[in-house]
C-alpha cells in the first residue's frame, strides 16, 4: 500500500515540474516574440549601437530578432520560425549582423541542402522602399523560405525545352507540354 502511495506522489510531482518547465518555456518564448511597428523600427534603427535584426513579417508588422552570435544561432532563432513562401525583409543597423545572417542565407541557397526542410534563397536590396526617414547605414536584404515539396522552388518539376522535335511539343522554340 506505501508502495503505491509512494509511486502515485512520485508521478504526481514529476507530472508538476514537466507543467511548469513547460508553462515557463512558453512564457519565454511569447515574450521574445515581440512584434513592433514601422514607426518603431524605424526608430530604433536610427540607434548607432543597436545590434538587432528586424524581420518585416506583414505590410507594418516586424518581428524584433537580438544580436546574433554566430551562424548557428542565426539558424535556429531566425530561419526556423518564419513564415514560408513569402519574400522578408532583414533590416539591421549593424555590419556585422548583418553580414553573418546574409552569408548564412547564401551559404543554404549555393549548396541546395535543405535546412529545416526548407531551401532558401535570397539577396541584398539596395532599394528605399518604405524608409523615408532612415539612415544611410541601414542594412537590408530579402530573402525566401521555400519548404520542401512547394510547387514555387522544387527541383522534381519535369518540364520539356526544345526546338519543336518530339509529339509533346507543338509549335516552333518553346516548352512542351
């Protein structure tokens, strides 16, 4: 009879402390979720020492990224939790930032490899698109998460080029279907 008593509490305080340790890590998570407008990036942006990334994820919606610390950070607090198929924006006021999450980026989209089964793809933007008010010193660049099997970047699509040779083309220099 202890036995089981002595078994049952042992469950009951481990069941507790998964609970907490659980509620404790989705708290640090939401809190580092933090989603700010243009106006506030903008801002914060005109800061010489400010060595954050921020990520435009909607129209006036950027999601707020600490300095990263090396490439593989960049790849788990960054490329993981983005949306996919859809062109972001990485905006920072530091050099450094900026070129290790570019170079991460580049790096996945020369090898091919997938990385949490995604590709990625991406590139500098020198445009001034939507920064009227910002320093010259702001680092841009895009970039894409395309997961694996997405009809917008897969390699498995078989589509026949040619010059009119064969009886899946029709017509002169196109593609056959």
């Amino acid at each position: 009879m202890k036995r089981i008593l002595y078994l049952t509490l042992t469950i009951m305080l481990c069941l507790t402390f998964f609970t907490a340790v659980t509620w404790a890590e989705e708290k640090a998570s939401a809190a580092s979720d933090k989603i700010l407008s243009q106006q506030q990036v903008d801002e914060l942006l005109q800061a010489d020492n400010n060595p954050a990334a921020y990520v435009k994820i909607d129209e006036d919606a950027y999601k707020v990224y600490p300095d990263f610390k090396d490439k593989k950070a960049v790849r788990k607090e960054l490329l993981k939790n983005l949306p996919t198929n859809k062109v972001l924006y990485l905006l920072t006021a530091s050099e450094q930032t900026f070129t290790l999450a570019f170079d991460v980026v580049k790096d996945l989209e020369k090898s091919g490899r997938l990385y949490d089964n995604s590709r990625y793809m991406g590139g500098k933007d020198d445009s001034d698109a939507g920064a009227e008010n910002i320093k010259a010193n702001i680092h841009k660049f895009w970039f894409m998460k395309i997961p694996c099997g997405s009809t917008v970047y897969d390699d498995g699509v078989n589509v026949g080029i040619g010059i009119g040779i064969g009886r899946r083309h029709r017509g002169g220099i196109g593609i056959g279907w």
